[in-house]
C-alpha cells in the first residue's frame, strides 16, 4: 500500500450482510472471522471517492487547504482555511500577509473547483495575463492584508468577479459562491475525513446500509 498526498486509498466492501469500509480488502472478515474468497458481483469491492487532489495538477480553479497542516491529518473542523487561484500551469495564487503568493508545491491535498467551464479556451489563453495584471495591483500589497477583512477570501472572490465581468456576467457574491460550489464539497471532505481517521484507529468501519445520500453534482463555477 502506497502512501500519497492524498492518503491511502479507501474501499468498501460487503460480508456479513453488512458493508466494511477499510483500506485493503482482508484476507479474512474481521466481522466473522471467515477467509473472504471468492464474492458475487454485488459483493465486489469499490473505491470510495476521495475529495481531495493535488491543487499544482488543477488548472484555473479555486483551491481550498487547512492553513496549517493537511486535511486528513491535523484539520479538526474549525481550523482555518486557506484559499487560492491556480493559473494554467498549477502555480497557486494566493493573498497572506506576505502579499501575493506564486506556490509551486504545498497544495498537495486541496479540494479544488474548476472554474472554467468545458471549452472555454478562449479565457484559458488569457487566465494566466488576467491573473498576473490583477494580483500586481496595488490592493494587494502585504500592508493592505487584513486578517477578517482584506484576505484571501477577499483575493480569489475579487478575482473571480473581475472575470465574470470580463465576460459580461453576473458577478457572484461570495455567500452564494460559497454555499453553491464551496459547501458540497467541504461537506463531502469531512464525511471522508471522519470515515479515513476512524479506519487508521480501528482498521474498519462497518454499516448496515450503504450510504445512499446523494451529494449534489460537481460543475464548474460560472465563469
């Protein structure tokens, strides 16, 4: 089993009339103790969808990480958050007290949304200049950061409006940013963190159902 950024995989998979989620399949039920063999299909071993990725891989997206450490090993729920802008090549853009951040590597285990939809090649050529021109403006000098109200919350929310109205969009407030593309998938990432920690203590979990909520689709943002 590798270790990576992201963790170890997770599976799931059903005996006993239940359904244990582990890291590997066993060699023996740790429910009944019987050797696993051979299973029908429904039976079969799935992985589970992991939520996080590697940000310096995503292109023009929003990137979300804990501001310290990573999000399966030292976020407890109410730390703070971290966010940024990736250009086309990975590079996270991002606003601290420091000004303007270019992060090539510390991104590794982000939860990301695109914010470019399917075949906008067009602004994809241009996301790279937009970016550069708007992070050189003087509004994002190291003296103007304000912890609560000139952050990096401010930055991306910023930018992603000065591209909207680039286009001739609606601009999004940032509420409405955050509850329709920002909290599905936050809410997915601590059900899997909560499932991932409670594996490394116990080596499984167990559930008599399968989890049958739906998490709302994942597009794009609106640019």
């Amino acid at each position: 089993m590798q270790y990576t950024e992201a963790g170890k995989p997770l599976i799931k998979f059903s005996h006993c009339k239940k359904y244990i989620y582990s890291f590997s399949v066993p060699q023996s039920c740790p429910l009944c103790q019987q050797v696993m063999g051979s299973r029908k299909l429904e039976e079969a071993p799935v992985s589970i969808s992991n939520p996080f990725t590697n940000g310096h891989q995503e292109k023009c997206s929003f990137l979300l990480r804990p501001t310290q450490g990573t999000f399966l090993r030292e976020y407890d729920g109410r730390s703070d958050l971290h966010v940024g802008i990736t250009n086309t090549n990975g590079v996270v853009y991002n606003y601290t007290t420091h000004g303007v951040q270019r992060d090539e590597a510390g991104w590794e285990q982000s939860v990301s949304i695109p914010l470019l939809q399917p075949g906008m090649f067009g602004l994809m050529d241009q996301w790279d200049k937009y970016l550069d021109d708007f992070s050189a403006t003087g509004a994002w000098l190291p003296q103007r950061y304000e912890e609560d109200r000139h952050n990096c919350y401010s930055y991306t929310f910023t930018f992603i409006n000065c591209i909207l109205t680039t286009e001739g969009k609606e601009q999004l407030g940032k509420d409405e940013f955050i509850e329709k593309y920002v909290v599905p998938r936050t809410r997915k990432a601590s059900k899997y963190i909560t499932l991932y920690r409670v594996i490394e203590e116990r080596g499984f979990y167990v559930t008599d159902h399968p989890d049958e909520e739906t998490d709302p689709p994942e597009g794009s943002a609106a640019c």
